[in-house]
C-alpha cells in the first residue's frame, strides 16, 4: 500500500461532476466537447481534480458484461481531464445519487433496498427490492468484472488519481455482516489492483454510516483503502446548529481519522443547495423547500469557512457538491422532479455563470496541507462504546468538540 501522504503535500481542492445538460444521463448523452469545455472551467477556478461517477447501468447493461463504448468514454474524460491540468476519481458502481437509487434491472429483485430512496432503472422509477451485492455471488460478481474493466481502459492514465469504491452505498444496501463487508473490499481492491497495481483506492463513505453502524465503516475500510473519504452536510443533521454550520465538517473528519486507524482522510463532498435574490426560479425553489436552501452570499461565506476548517483538521483536501446546477429541462426527471434542492448545489449556475462560491475557491486554491490538531481529548469513549449507540454518542461528541473548539458560529 502506497506510503501515507505527507504533510506538506498540496490540500487537494476538488468538485464532484456532472454535466447541467444531461446530469446523471451523461454518458448514454455523451458530448466529449462539453465535458472538456466543463473542464478547462473547472481548472480556471483554482481545481485540480474533479470526482466522477460511473453510472452502474449504463457502464454494465448485463452481470457478465461491460459496455465498451462507455470505458471508451471514460478514457476521453480522463484525457480532457489531463489536457486541463485535472485529475480524475472515478467512482465505481453508481448507485446511489441526489436521492435515487440508479441500479441496473438484473441487480434488481431482492428484499433490500432503503425505503427513502426511489429506485430507478431503465429511465424510470421501478417497484422492485435490490440483490445485496455484499451476499448475491452473481451480483458481487459482475461488480468484480466491471471494476477490473474499468481500471484495466484507465490504466497508467496519467489523470487519475484514485478509485473510490462507490457513492455512499449503505443507502442501497447495507452488508448482512461485517464479514460480508470485508471480504467485499477486499474482491473489489483486488480486481482494481490487479488491473492496474499502482492504483490508489478508497470509498465514499458519508455522516449515515457514523450516525449508525452499518457494518461497512472507516475501521473496514481502512483495512484496504489508501485513504478514507467522508461526506458531511448540516443541512442533513438534525443534530448541527443550521444549514451553515460549517464545523460538523471537521469534527465528521476528526471521528473518521480515530474510527479509521488514523488513516489520511479526503472531505470528498460538501456544499450547499441556492437561491439567488430576485430570481423567480430561486424564490418558488425557496417556498418548495424552505429549509434547505441558502442565499447565494451566506454560502459564499460558509465555503470559506469550511475550507479553512477542513484545512485546519489535517485533511488532505476537499471536494465540493458539485460543478453545476442543472438545466430546466431535466428537472421532470428523477431525481430533480421530487428532490428540488438538488437543482441548485452548483458552483455555477446552469447558463455557466459563476455564483459566489467561485471567488472563494479562486482565492483558496493552492494553499499547503496542514498536521491538524494534536489531541482529541473531546473524545471520552472507545470506538466499540461508539458503536454502541452511535446516533447519540455523534451529537454528544459534536457539543464536546464545538466546546473545545471555542465555536460560536454560526
């Protein structure tokens, strides 16, 4: 396993992707150009990396078999991401997205699945359960294949910069053991590394799997992982103290390090849903989802002030939700019908135009990691009395971290 990354390397700054044209159709509406205009965008910002997702269906339209047009497809992004100066991380078995959960028809039929999320295949919402891919052998299976297919097109890329395993996939399916969970990292990094045995590899772990033990967690993960990723929103927790309080975010980093053996970790997605003042696409968003969106300026301000918060927990970088908001036209299409926060998480709006946040991330590109704090004595349990009652030790732990942390805001 590579060597854990220094102190002094660049805080990675990044972005999750997708297009506001096609959003999470964009690889059966693939435009090479788009993605490459979207790209340069990107890298003119201060980016240096961009996460992308591999839509499960799309790149694997049966167990036994890997579209071919879609690896090639992959390896174009990569390349536009090399000519732009970016590097990439695609993210395997696609999955759960924006509050759907986009699962091929041969995945489907079993009695998982997470009531919340609607399930979607072929283009349109399915009543159907999902096979548990960490005890179905054919559905681990094809997993197995597609991951090696993947990193086999991409292989020496020069763009890439790391595998992560899936996007927050306890909100598809949660393994039956910790057992399952383990051996499943294990197929899955092996298939990966037998690709291509300089890759780097991690999974995209969110707040849900330290609010409860879904048995797949940073302790498992970071059993075969470089590095871990975590996911944090305050507009999500009932438990932070509002839609901008920007300081759940290092503590989630801080709980992830100490769950995770003291592994490096990546904030890998954060942001905040907008509005813009005087906009009557912005004003009727606001009515429908009162509590969730956030004026374009005070996220502005709360990007800054997550960045250096992230910054001054050690992490080794950040990535934001997301690149865009998304055209008017697919927002009659799962998930943006129902999720209408979901349609304005960009940094630029769907014209292209930037919003504020943009400036902050101009002015912070290129800054210097950090070692973070050299204690944790906020922390007063185990992790196995963690796991105990998780849900409640996570607020508990935060009013003790915010009190350590003299936080005030916001």
């Amino acid at each position: 396993m590579p060597a854990e990354i220094e102190s002094r390397e660049r805080f990675r700054l990044g972005v999750n992707y997708w297009p506001a044209r096609t959003a999470m159709g964009w690889w059966t509406a693939f435009d090479g150009a788009e993605v490459g205009n979207d790209f340069a965008r990107i890298a003119a910002a201060g980016f240096d990396s961009v996460r992308v997702f591999l839509t499960w269906e799309a790149f694997q339209p049966a167990p036994r078999r890997v579209d071919t047009r879609m690896l090639d497809r992959l390896v174009i992004v990569a390349d536009q991401a090399e000519q732009a100066g970016l590097t990439v991380m695609p993210t395997l078995f696609t999955g759960h997205m924006s509050g759907v959960n986009l699962i091929p028809p041969w995945a489907l039929g079993g009695s998982d699945g997470d009531d919340r999320f609607r399930v979607v295949s072929g283009a349109t919402v399915a009543r159907s359960g999902l096979r548990n891919w960490y005890a179905d052998p054919e559905v681990g299976g094809a997993q197995v294949l597609m991951a090696g297919a993947a990193t086999a097109a991409l292989a020496g890329h020069d763009a890439v910069w790391a595998w992560d395993l899936g996007n927050e996939n306890s909100n598809c399916v949660i393994p039956p053991s910790r057992s399952s969970a383990r051996d499943w990292l294990r197929r899955i990094t092996a298939a990966i590394r037998g690709a291509d045995p300089a890759a780097v590899v991690t999974i995209g772990l969110h707040m849900e799997d330290l609010e409860e033990d879904r048995r797949l967690g940073p302790g498992e993960a970071a059993e075969v992982c470089d590095f871990l990723t975590m996911h944090g929103y305050p507009i999500y927790a009932r438990w932070a103290r509002g839609s901008t309080d920007e300081q759940l975010l290092p503590f989630l980093a801080h709980l992830t390090r100490w769950l995770g053996r003291d592994r490096d970790v990546l904030f890998s997605e954060f942001g905040l849903p907008t509005y813009r003042r005087g906009d009557p696409d912005g004003a009727r968003a606001r009515r429908e989802s009162p509590s969730e969106l956030v004026e374009e300026q005070a996220a502005s301000a709360y990007t800054r002030r997550a960045l250096d918060a992230l910054l001054g927990a050690g992490c080794t970088g950040a990535m934001l939700w997301c690149y865009t908001d998304y055209d008017r036209a697919i927002w009659v299409e799962p998930p943006l019908d129902v999720a209408i926060h979901e349609r304005s998480f960009g940094l630029w709006r769907a014209d292209g135009s930037p919003k504020p946040s943009v400036e902050v991330v101009e002015a912070f590109a290129g800054v210097d990691r950090t070692d973070g704090p050299d204690s944790s004595e906020w922390i007063d349990i185990g992790p196995e009395e963690f796991w105990g009652n998780s849900a409640n030790n996570l607020a508990r732990l935060y009013g003790r971290y915010r009190e350590s942390e003299g936080a005030t805001s916001p």
